[in-house]
C-alpha cells in the first residue's frame, strides 16, 4: 500500500456509505463535546485526577499486556508496579507490563517532546521492551522475518488473522506513512481522529518491528490523543475497552484487509 502525500488514495481508503460516514461524524461529534466538558472538569476537579489517572494506569497496562497474551490481572499489574524499586522481572508477563507502564508514563509527561518519526517510535520500542530478554536482539530495529497478526482465543487455539508488510518494504512504507500523519496533523484538513485512526490502523497493517507492534501501536494512540488535545486519554483506559471487545478488534482489523483486497497470512 502506498501513502505519500496521495490525498485521492487516502480519500478513496476512506470512502463509505452515507450511513457510515453519518455515524463516524456522529462519534467525532460525541468525543469533542466530551472533550469540551472535560477540560471544564479538569480545571475543577484537578485534586482527584492523580488517583483516577492511577488506577486508569492500572487498567490500561494489563489490559494491553493481556491482550498480547500476558495473564497478569490489575490487582497483580498495580502490586508490581508498587514493588518496582525492589522486585526483580523474572516472567515475561512482568518484564512485558514494566516495559509499557515506562513509556506510558513517558508519554505522558513529555507528550510534546516525542514527534512521529523512525529514530522516536525505534526509541520507544527500545524502551518497550528494554526489559525482556527475549526480544533484545530485534529491539528497536524493524524486522527481518516476517509476521502476522494472531489473535489467540480463550480455547487456546491461535489464527492468523491480519497480513503484514514484508521486511524489505518496511522502511519505505514507514518513511511514507509517517510523512503522510505529519502533514495531515500539520495541516488540520481532515479531522485529527480520523487522521489517528487511519494512523495507527496503517502501521498495524505494516507491523513494522518483529514483536511488539500491538502494545506499540496503543502506545502511540495514546500520544498522538495527547498531542492532538485529547488531554482526557490519560485518565481513562481506551486499552481496557479493547480488551473486553476483543473479537470485534480483531474483526474490524480483519474487514479493513478485506476491503483492500489483502487476506490474512499473505505479505503485503
């Protein structure tokens, strides 16, 4: 899939029904206005805002983590997180959560510092998975082999349900995507959540990085909310949500390929 700056190729991507486009502006109206009345609140109520973005912390770390595969429940996520200075990361499932609750909390207080670029989504990636043994020969490089998404369901039985972009085409796809989200963020002609959604669906559909992708491409919804003036994503769990909807996730990334004419377990 190419990107550059092809406006008629991301309109077309993004061409449907009268129905559809009626309930997309719908929601954006929802959000907004919710956003409005959030920054009211916030102003107001700021003495709680430690606490709920706490345990909104919580929630978004395991429910991130879970859906990956990890097991550990919030009770577990927050214990770990409050014997940080002192436990030692002996499971992947602990090494996995401490990697997201460090760049969640990077992202949340230098939102402004950390721009869409390869050295700053290689950076966080890095610091993803800085802790997990595992991975610490593909950190913070794109991949090399190819992968697919797979959704592992509670059966224990996996699939391959999403077809990714091959190694060789990564960089290139990336330089493009990135390129693209900065201009249409720059320039404010199309609305920024639409501009996000298409953002993060894009780089799942490349999976750029050999493991990782899932929890990164949460990561950076979150910052790019932040960075768009969706102060309120902070303190509510977008990720806790996905997980209790798990199967319509996997079903709408399932659909996007689909339209494009991709099936799943073939490179792009």
């Amino acid at each position: 899939m190419k990107y550059g700056l092809n406006m008629d190729k991301f309109i077309q991507q993004l061409s449907f029904d009268f129905a559809t486009n009626q309930k997309v502006l719908q929601l954006i109206g929802l959000i907004d206005g919710f956003r409005g009345k959030w920054n009211i609140t916030e102003r107001q109520e700021n003495r709680y805002l430690k606490e709920l973005r706490k345990i909104a912390t919580i929630e978004s770390v395991g429910s991130s983590t879970r859906i990956e595969g990890a097991t550990l429940t919030n009770e577990e996520v927050g214990q770990l997180l409050r014997d940080l200075k002192i436990t030692k990361l002996q499971s992947r499932d602990e090494q996995e959560v401490i990697g997201y609750y460090q760049v969640l909390e990077l992202i949340y207080e230098h939102p402004a510092d950390l721009r869409l670029t390869e050295s700053y989504l290689k950076q966080l990636h890095q610091l993803l998975l800085k802790h997990s043994h595992k991975d610490k020969r593909h950190r913070g490089g794109y991949k090399s082999l190819p992968n697919h998404v797979v959704a592992t369901y509670p059966t224990g039985e996996q699939r391959t349900i999403f077809a990714t972009t091959a190694p060789a085409l990564v960089k290139a796809e990336m330089q493009e995507l990135l390129a693209w989200v900065n201009e249409q963020l720059s320039q404010g002609h199309i609305h920024p959540l639409v501009v996000v959604g298409s953002f993060v669906y894009d780089f799942l559909s490349i999976h750029p990085f050999q493991d990782g992708n899932g929890r990164l491409s949460r990561l950076l919804t979150t910052l790019c909310l932040l960075q768009c003036g969706y102060g309120f994503v902070q303190y509510v769990s977008f990720e806790h949500h996905m997980e209790q909807n798990k199967k319509a996730y996997y079903e709408a990334l399932m659909s996007g390929q689909k339209k494009s004419g991709l099936q799943p377990g073939t490179d792009r």
